[in-house]
C-alpha cells in the first residue's frame, strides 16, 4: 500500500519490526487466468470460483471477485479502507509530515488505488505486478515505517471489502472468496517486507480488531489527514453537492472511526437513508447480466494517469512529475 512516507530520509529498512519478527519466504502460486470463462446464468462466475482452491488459486479467485463481480464495490471499499488507516496517529502523522494529502490528494489516491489494481488484474508475480511492488517497496524503503502500522494496513485491505460487500454488494460472498483475499494480500504482505503476518483468516482479523481497540484514538493529524480525504472525495462532483457528499461519507464511517477523526457522527436517519441507496444499487445489479470484461484495472475515474493503463507502466506510477 502506498501510504505516502515522510521527506527525512533515512538508512533503516523500509518495515521496522522487533528483532525476533518472523520472516517469511514467498510462496509460489499460479498466476491469475486472464481469459477465464464464466458458466451460464447469473451466478456463473460463482460456479467458477467454487471449482478453484482458495490457498492455491487465490489470485484467480481474487480477480474474478474484484474484475467481474463487483468492481465498483471493491474500488469503494477500498476507498474506505485507506480512509480508516488514517485513524491511526502514528499512520496519520507519517502522512501529515509530507504535506502530500494537502497538496496533492488525487494523485496520492491514484498511485495507490492502480499499484493495487495492477497486483490483482496481472498477479504479483507476473512482469506488471513485480513491477508494481517494485515500486510500492522503492517509495517505502527510503523511510523507517513501523511493521505493526504496514501489517494493519494490509489487514483493512483484505477485510473491509469482504465487509462492504457482504453488506451492500449484489449478493453474499461465497466463503472462497473470503479466505482467497487472505492468502492473496498475505502473500503481497510478504514480498512487502511485512513481518509476523499471521498464518490464518482469523488471527489476522483478530489482529485487526485488537490492533483498531487500541490505537484508534483522535489526533490533530487524523483530522487533517480526513479532512484532506473528505475533500478529496468532495472533489470528484459538483461543488453543489458538496453538503450531501459529507453527509453520505459520515453515515458510511462507523463511531469508532467519527470519534478518531473528529468528525461528527451521522443521525440514524441519513445512515439509513445512504445504506438503503446501496442497497437499492445491489438490487438493480443483481438484475443485470454477468460481467465478462474484468475491470479491475481499468479504472477510468483515476485524473492523474489518462487513458491508463494505455500508455502507462506501473514503474510511472507514484514518481514525481
């Protein structure tokens, strides 16, 4: 993930964990089929998945998730999930230090949402996604990061899109898709430098929740960071529904997360308000046919990187212009 690292230098490795933190070598896995074919009917891609392995196949599994079945969910979860690190003060100030999310929010946003979306259309093995971890390691291996804060990081990446789309997507999850984004992202942890990344879905979240108990607490920098985020997402529709969109992000972020950054909590009429326009959303693509294009790097909405990934290398991503 790239949260952005301070300007001061410095000579440590780029993911800082205590001395007996456990080092974990790379598994090799297939990589994801580009050109998979769904099997009739609405839940075809569903039919798909259950035929794969979750520890082997989850690359595959990953992609079908993200690329055919809820592209939009996925890239909205995520959204949040970067979002919610920022609760974190230590994560927060690394990032306030920078003045990047007050000066240049959009092309931060865009760097980390294409290095991800490249790792899971291509795979992180294959020459786009090597090239994307290269990059993601460059940025960060210039600075001293705590390997408790990258190891959070990479927990909201596996676990708040498996949330949202259990909670506003078209249909449930089916329980391959849950433990394929573990074992994917874990292993996309490892060849990060990540540390002690626990061997199984359940201590991983477990650790994720233990680890939002107790550093999920307000600071200034948290709500500048969220602020910076809020208007950033402000950004991308008319000033006029500028209001509106403040309110639709306070009633989509839970008490925990209003209280760490500050922001006043949603009345429960507006959450219900924004929560059944979601809904509402998931029923209308339940009728839609299947996707057979994957969109998981075709992300149109990004305004730093045009007609990407026509023209573009993930190595372009993140360098400054």
């Amino acid at each position: 993930m790239t949260t952005t690292p301070p300007r001061t230098r410095s000579r440590k490795a780029a993911v800082v964990a205590k001395p007996e933190a456990r080092i974990e070598k790379a598994g090799t896995f297939p990589p994801p089929n580009r050109d998979p074919h769904p099997k009739r009917g609405r839940m075809g891609w569903v039919e798909v998945i259950e035929e794969l392995d979750p520890v082997t196949q989850h690359q595959d599994i990953v992609r079908i998730t993200a690329g055919y079945e809820f592209p939009w969910d996925y890239q909205r979860s995520l959204e949040f999930a970067l979002f919610r690190t920022y609760c974190v003060p230590s994560i927060s100030e690394l990032l306030a230090r920078t003045g990047e999310f007050e000066k240049r929010p959009q092309k931060r946003y865009d760097d980390t949402a294409l290095l991800m979306a490249e790792l899971v259309e291509h795979g992180y093995d294959a020459e786009r996604g090597r090239e994307s971890l290269r990059n993601i390691n460059r940025m960060h291996g210039k600075y001293s990061i705590d390997n408790d804060d990258m190891l959070y990081v990479l927990s909201t990446f596996v676990y708040d899109p498996l949330d949202w789309i259990d909670r506003y997507g078209w249909r449930r999850l089916h329980p391959k898709e849950r433990l394929a984004s573990f074992y994917f992202y874990r292993q996309v942890g490892i060849r990060m430098g990540i540390k002690d990344i626990p061997e199984s879905f359940q201590e991983f979240h477990r650790f994720k929740l233990e680890y939002e108990r107790e550093k999920f607490t307000y600071s200034d920098d948290n709500h500048a960071i969220g602020t910076y985020t809020l208007r950033l997402f402000q950004s991308w529709y008319p000033k006029v529904l500028n209001k509106g969109i403040e309110k639709v992000v306070f009633a989509l972020i839970d008490d925990r997360m209003a209280s760490a950054f500050g922001f006043p909590k949603s009345s429960p009429q507006v959450t219900e308000i924004v929560e059944g326009a979601l809904r509402a959303r998931s029923a209308l693509v339940r009728r839609l046919p299947k996707r057979r294009v994957s969109l998981s790097a075709g992300n149109a909405t990004n305004r730093t990187y045009p007609g990407y990934p026509l023209g573009y290398r993930p190595n372009d991503l993140g360098v400054e212009h």
